[in-house]
C-alpha cells in the first residue's frame, strides 16, 4: 500500500528504433530503457469487529499494494529525458483489478525531465502533497493498511490521485525541493470549477528531513480531475457532499544509525456549499509519531501513534477522538521477498455525523474503524483490533 517502500526491480533495455535502422540498435538501446515493476502481497488476518463479528480471512495488498507497473525514460539530449510511467493496481487473491474500469488505476502519465531544470508530467498522478509529506509520515515507514490515520482522512495514503493534472518538480537544490501539481477541471465556461491544487517542498540536512504539504480540493463529488479520494469511511463519510476540502499536512525525521523518530501533523477542513448536507465547515486535526528499529539488514520493526479530533460542527456537540496504535515487524528473506506481521489497535470515543443513504446525514456514536484497510468493514462499536501474517514479494 505504501508506494515509497517498492524494493528492487528488473530493467529491460528496449531499442526505440524501427526494425529497418538495426545497424543504430546498440546506440538507442544505451539512450531508452523501460523497467518492468511490481510487487505481490497476500496474508492471514483477524480483525476482532467488523460490523459486530470477528473475522479470520485472507487479505491482498497489505503491507505494499499489489500492482505491476512499466517506467520508461529515453535520452532526448541536452540532459532532457523524455519519461512515462503506467501502474496498475490489482487483487493479488482473486486476478480482479483495483478498480474497475481502469487499467492503469494508480499512475498513469508523461513528461519530461532535466537534473538541472526539473520535471514537468502530465497525466493521472499522486499529489506532491503525498509524495513530499506522505514519504516522511505514517505511511512511509508504517504500511497504509493499518498504519494510516483513521479513515486515511488527511490523505497521507496512497488513496488520493489527479486526473488532468500537470505536475512541476524541481531538482533537490542544498537539500531542498519543491512540486506543485494543477489538476484541470474541464469545465466549459470555469476555469476553477472541479479543478484541484497541490503544492509541498522537502528540506534535507544530514539526519534530519521536513516536508510541508497542502490539497485544496473543490466540487468533490463531481470533480473530473480528483480520480480518488477516500470519503468513505465513519470517520468522515457525513462531509461526501463538501464543496471543498483543505489539507494541511507536516512531517519530520530524526535518524541515527540504526533508529528513526518522526512526528506528523495534519489539518483537514470540510466546507459545505449549496447542495452539501451539512451546514457548517468541519475540522479535523491528527498529531501522529512514528518509529523504526533495524535489528539486523533482514529484521525491522517499527510503531505509530496518532491521535484523531474532529471539531464541534453540524450538531455535533462532543466530537469523536481516535486514538490508534501501530505496530508492524519485517523479515528480508531476500532483497525481494519480505515475510511481516502487522497489528493496529484503536480506540474511538464521541459523535460523528455520517451519510445516511444519498439524501441526510446521521449524529451516531463513533466507532473505530483501524488504518486504511477497515474503511468498508468498520466495528460496530468503539474499539478494533487488526492483526496480519503476509508474504510480499517484489520483482
């Protein structure tokens, strides 16, 4: 599930030339090459509630999404690359794809690339809000699965792409780097109208690393350009119908030799519009700590906390908290191949207001709802616990 963590991959060199300019064959083949990438992740779980019953099942894409993907890049000269990349999510138990209807449901884009002037892509993308910042919190060291924050509400997963976007990265300048990503609504006659913006930066100073990131999302049920964005859960599924959602989102790291501490913050906000079926904007503030211990090359561990409030918004006079705590151990058996076991616990008290059906909105008692991987099978009450036993595989 966490993009940042794929290990190892197999290149293929590819000629781009035509069968008739063989004799050009070994030149063309030095200047583009395609890699072939991808990673397989089954597992054992339990989880205590999932709608009032406990479950023993098999579960797919745990520690790392299951997903294939191509990556391309060609020397166009001058120090110019002309790059592509096409990632497909995929059931690792059943063969089904991720999502139905998208071949390439991950990423999906274009574009070129210079080490002195940056990169510039085109196509379906993560936000750099995600790349910069999700690289340094919870789910760049925990897997998304039972790692991210309740709900994954402040988007630090891998839940959240743009389509139609065009997305400028600088090259990393005394440690610093910046991206900002556009996504075009296409909208005849509004520009703004379903468009979204991204924007972060990341300092790097010897064991220390910073990120800052923001999302500003408009016409979120509508929206051509916002290709995924996980609204779904208990935690946040009363606020479908926002006009708009800003996410603020910080994360840092410490790290000394062997050992890493990082905290993160994140700030989401709801703000209703005419046809929204709540009345007042919502907040939600996440303060999260991460860590990881490498015991040997082949073993690591590593813990989360994060603590979840909503605001007093929409009759909601005692919001709901989450508390949640994740652990996670790994063992390399090769540079490719990873047995782990991971385990959530977490803990909601208060109100939320949730959908109820396409037309209202329900004031009812929080219920936990662990990571990323309980958002359709949240408890039935306040407290859930996840445990998984997996084998990840990565070629």
């Amino acid at each position: 599930m966490n993009q940042m963590k794929r290990i190892g991959a197999r290149v293929f060199t590819l000629s781009c030339v035509p069968f008739a300019s063989m004799a050009l064959s070994t030149q063309a083949a030095a200047q583009s090459s395609v890699t072939l990438y991808g990673v397989v992740d089954n597992a054992f779980a339990y989880v205590s509630n999932q709608r009032g019953h406990s479950n023993f099942y098999m579960s797919q894409g745990n520690l790392q999404a299951s997903k294939f993907g191509l990556l391309g890049a060609e020397d166009i000269g001058g120090g110019t690359k002309a790059i592509f990349r096409l990632e497909s999510g995929f059931n690792s138990l059943t063969g089904a794809q991720s999502s139905a209807g998208l071949i390439f449901n991950r990423q999906a884009y274009a574009g070129l690339s210079n080490d002195r002037y940056g990169t510039l892509t085109l196509g379906r993308q993560y936000t750099p809000y995600f790349q910069m910042v999700g690289a340094l919190g919870p789910t760049g060291v925990l897997t998304g699965a039972t790692g991210a924050h309740p709900g994954d509400l402040d988007a630090l997963d891998t839940t959240l792409r743009f389509n139609n976007s065009v997305t400028y990265t600088s090259p990393t300048i005394a440690g610093l780097a910046f991206s900002a990503q556009y996504g075009l609504g296409g909208v005849p006659g509004s520009v703004a109208s379903g468009s979204n913006f991204s924007a972060a930066f990341r300092y790097d100073y010897k064991p220390f690393a910073v990120a800052v990131g923001y999302l500003k999302l408009r016409d979120i049920a509508t929206s051509q350009s916002l290709g995924s964005f996980a609204i779904n859960s208990p935690v946040n599924s009363g606020y479908a119908t926002a006009h708009s959602a800003q996410l603020l989102a910080a994360a840092a790291r410490y790290t000394h030799d062997d050992l890493m501490v990082g905290v993160n913050y994140s700030n989401v906000q709801y703000a209703p519009g005419s046809r929204s079926l709540f009345a007042s904007e919502a907040v939600f503030n996440t303060y999260g700590l991460i860590s990881t211990y490498r015991f040997s090359p082949a073993v690591t561990v590593g813990a989360g906390y994060s603590y979840t409030r909503a605001s007093k918004a929409n009759g909601v006079s005692d919001p709901a908290r989450y508390h949640q705590i994740s652990l996670e151990q790994t063992y390399n058996l090769t540079t490719r191949t990873t047995l782990y076991a991971i385990q959530a616990y977490q803990l909601a008290r208060g109100k939320s207001l949730i959908a109820a059906g396409s037309t209202g909105t329900s004031i009812v008692d929080a219920v936990a709802v662990v990571g990323d991987s309980q958002n359709a099978t949240p408890s039935s009450g306040p407290s859930q616990f996840v445990g998984m036993v997996g084998l990840r595989h990565a070629f």
